[in-house]
C-alpha cells in the first residue's frame, strides 16, 4: 500500500513499529518545528515528507525520571517541560534550553526533536556525558551522546540505523564546580554560529575533570567539537591554576582547530576566546 502523503498516529511504540514495518519510508516526527524553514522571500514554508509517523500520542515517550544519579528524559518531553524542573536540571543545560528561540517554540519542541536536528541540546548533552536510548522493534540500546552526534556528522541523511527511533536522554547528576554556557549567535559570527560548554569538576583543589564541547552550524555543515589532548594535560593540575597550563591549554586548542576544516577563522577567533576567558578565570 502507498503511504504517500499520509500521517499515521501510533498510540505506542509496538504500534509505532508496526507501522514503521509496513510502511519503512514514513518518517517518524515529534513536534515538527524542524521541519520549518523561513524562505529566502521572508515567507515561511514547511518541508513535510511523503509520509509522517506521528510521535505526538506516544506516552512512553513523554515520561520524566528522577534517580540520585541521573535524570532521566523522554524524547517527546517539550524544551519548556525540562525547563519547569527548576534546579533538578543541569544548569548549563537550562541555560542552553532557555537560549532557543522563543517562549512559544520551547513550549512546541521537544528534546528528541532538537538533538536529531543537531540543535543547540548537543553541545551540553555530550558534555555532562549524556547517553541516549535507540529503539527498534527487535531491541533496545544505550549509547553516549557523543557517539550519537558524530552519527549525525556522518550520516546527514539519516539520524540512525534504519528502523531505530531516539526514545529517551540520560543526564547524569554529577557535581561540577565551575560552569559556563556560550551562544555565538550566526549574525554575529559570518553566518555562522553555535553553542560552547565549559565544565570543571575539582577535589581538593586539584582539577579532576574538564570538559569543552563546541556544536554547531559552520558554513561547510554542522560540527562538533572537543578536545581530549588538551582536557587530559588538565587534570590533576593544582587550582588555581598556572597560568603557563592555561595558556598552554589555549595552545591546544589553537592547534587543534588549525587542522579543522570548519569552522571557519572568525568563528574559531570567537571560541578560542571564549575558552582562554574561561580557562583563565580558574588561574585568578
């Protein structure tokens, strides 16, 4: 039977793959906002597939859990639901979520949405060491979030393996002791922008772990950046820190990004100035 130009509404994920099944060229949708794309002639257009699955009705993928570990966050749960949770969520993702768009787009997006789109959620996901759960009618498994986004660098036709739906986020708790959050915005950088994480976890004034991550849209496609080589010669350093190490940790990156295709020069300028700000705060 042709699909085209149809839209199914599954009421659970056995129905949803049932249909995936039958019909293996639908396209499952969330809120659709990622389908939206303003024209060229300032008119505002949707690109909608042939056909959709609609996961709008699916309450398995709405659900929110809270351990002492983790918190845990279906893929159709809205941006503003997240949001609502107040201090149970990261701070520096609340504060990525409260960066996109408006009010009313938070209210209509959801989180699954937003990550297999590459949006702004990438960034902070991969660097508090989220993982995401992929569901298939066969099985189900969990990989890290930085795993995932490099399979949407690699695969920008397809989010996943086909027949596998993004169905739930894992955010561990962690304590981190220094935090910061950064959007370069693209009518400030040539067109080009994204979001930059910085988190520093320290015992004892020694520093035991950080994380950078930078994810975006350059003008050759979207990218993902983080540099362990530069992360490992930090740990284990006493805070504050020398500033010779913060420096050379600027170093690292400056060279790391120097091999990179994109982003491009003024984009790059702007993170490594963001970092050396950061890195520097933790040498006063």
């Amino acid at each position: 039977m042709d699909a085209s130009n149809h839209i199914f509404w599954p009421q659970n994920l056995s129905a949803l793959f049932t249909l995936w099944n039958q019909y293996p060229l639908a396209v499952p949708v969330a809120a659709g906002t990622a389908l939206y794309r303003a024209g060229n002639d300032c008119t505002d257009t949707f690109e909608l597939p042939e056909s959709i699955l609609s996961l709008e009705k699916i309450e398995e993928m709405r659900s929110i859990t809270r351990t002492e570990r983790y918190l845990e966050i279906g893929a159709m749960v809205r941006l503003s639901e997240i949001v609502a949770l107040g201090k149970t969520v990261p701070d520096v993702f609340s504060r990525t979520l409260l960066g996109i768009a408006s009010a009313q787009l938070r209210n209509l997006a959801t989180i699954g949405g937003n990550i297999c789109s590459f949006g702004d959620t990438i960034a902070p996901l991969v660097a508090l060491d989220a993982r995401f759960e992929l569901r298939s009618a066969a099985a189900s498994r969990w990989i890290p979030a930085i795993h995932f986004s490099t399979i949407l660098l690699q695969q920008a036709d397809r989010t996943m393996a086909k027949g596998e739906l993004l169905t739930r986020i894992r955010i561990p708790l962690d304590e981190w002791n220094y935090t910061e959050y950064h959007k370069f915005r693209a009518i400030d950088s040539g067109g080009e922008g994204g979001v930059l994480i910085l988190l520093v976890r320290n015992q004892k004034n020694v520093l035991s772990r950080i994380h950078v991550v930078f994810s975006g849209n350059t003008l050759l496609g979207n990218a993902l950046l983080k540099d362990k080589n530069g992360e490992s010669f930090l740990q284990g350093k006493a805070l504050p820190l020398d500033k010779k190490d913060a420096n050379q940790y600027r170093k690292y990156w400056e060279n790391y990004l120097a091999v990179l295709e994109k982003p491009a020069a003024f984009l790059r300028a702007k993170i490594i100035h963001v970092i050396e700000k950061g890195i520097l705060g933790l040498a006063e």
